[in-house]
C-alpha cells in the first residue's frame, strides 16, 4: 500500500461540488478520486500540451487505421519509434531503457489513451509483450514498427507477430543488466 502525505489545497468551489457530485459524499472516495486526478496529470495531462499528444475516440481511430496500406502505418511506426517516443522517454524519464520503453507502451499507450490492452510475460529472459487492439493489421504494423525500432535503438532483437487485433513482440533473453548496459551505450551514441 503506497504511503500517504496529507496536503492542504484550495479548490475552486464549482470543481468541489462536481466532486461531491461524482463521490456522493463518501469522504474516502473523494481522497481515491483526487489521488487518481492528480496522477493521471502528473504521469499524462502536464505531457499532452508539449508533446502535442490527443485522446481520440476508438472507432475514429480504427477509421484512421483502415485509411492507412500496413506498409504506409508501419513507415509512420518507424518514424515515431525513432523520433517522437524516443524525445518523449527521454522527457518523461530522463533515461532510455527497456523499463522505460515498456512502461510508456503501459501506461501511455494502455492505461491512459486505452488505445490497446497491455500484456507482458517473462519466461527465462524471453519477455512478450501483447498489445490487443481490434482495429486491424495497419495498427499491429504501426505499434509493431514503433515498438521495434526503440527496441533496435537499445541493440534488442524483437520477433513480431502481427495480425488484425494484436501484435505480440518477443524480446528475446533480455536481464536487467543487459538493459542497463545496452542503455548507456544508447545514450553514449547520442
């Protein structure tokens, strides 16, 4: 159970009585609630402004998907793989390692844009990770790509399997060491 700091703030009283609204009174609920807005802005919403980031409805999203060849969504993939995301982790945790590329796939992609669910298994330093999405093979090869190169990036083999509602990304024998040191000689090339 993480610990807690008690904070005095003031609130503007229309935002006070929305949470009233939405905890009906339950003095507990509103201590989970604010925790839960603070950190979705703390980890999300202070990002989406410089990195100019959207939250977009699902089925726009599978039109935009369905608009896209899988050779034209996975160029973009690569493209951002190489470029935004890497700008981004490197903003977001100051450092570019494996944790950090699969914690932006979880919480960002998964937890906080709901643009997929998130799964990982580790079997023997073999880790996989699953993005179900539903929204066809163009998504699978852009995730795939853009995961991929930031893998690539780290000198991290990545065996894809794309179809249209997941792409499953086996890394293959990664330790932690192994992350660590592939990390810094990542950032030593930059």
């Amino acid at each position: 159970m993480p610990r807690l700091t008690r904070r005095t703030f003031a609130i503007e009283r229309e935002l006070s009585e929305k949470i009233d609204d939405l905890v009906e009174g339950h003095p507990l609920e509103v201590n989970l609630l604010v925790n839960k807005a603070l950190r979705r802005y703390v980890e999300w919403g202070r990002f989406v402004d410089d990195f100019k980031l959207v939250t977009i409805d699902p089925l726009l999203l599978e039109l935009f998907w369905s608009h896209l060849t899988v050779d034209e969504a996975r160029e973009v993939g690569l493209k951002s793989g190489n470029n935004r995301v890497v700008e981004f982790i490197l903003y977001y945790f100051r450092k570019f390692d494996l944790d950090s590329v699969l914690k932006i796939f979880r919480v960002i992609g998964a937890e906080y844009s709901n643009v997929y669910v998130y799964s990982e298994s580790d079997d023997e330093g073999n880790r996989t990770i699953i993005l179900r999405h539903g929204m066809g093979l163009s998504a699978s090869a852009y995730y795939g790509a853009s995961f991929n190169a930031l893998c690539h990036r780290l000198g991290l083999k990545v065996d894809l399997e794309e179809s249209d509602d997941q792409v499953i990304c086996k890394i293959r024998r990664v330790s932690r060491e192994q992350s660590l040191v592939q990390s810094r000689s990542a950032q030593k090339a930059n």
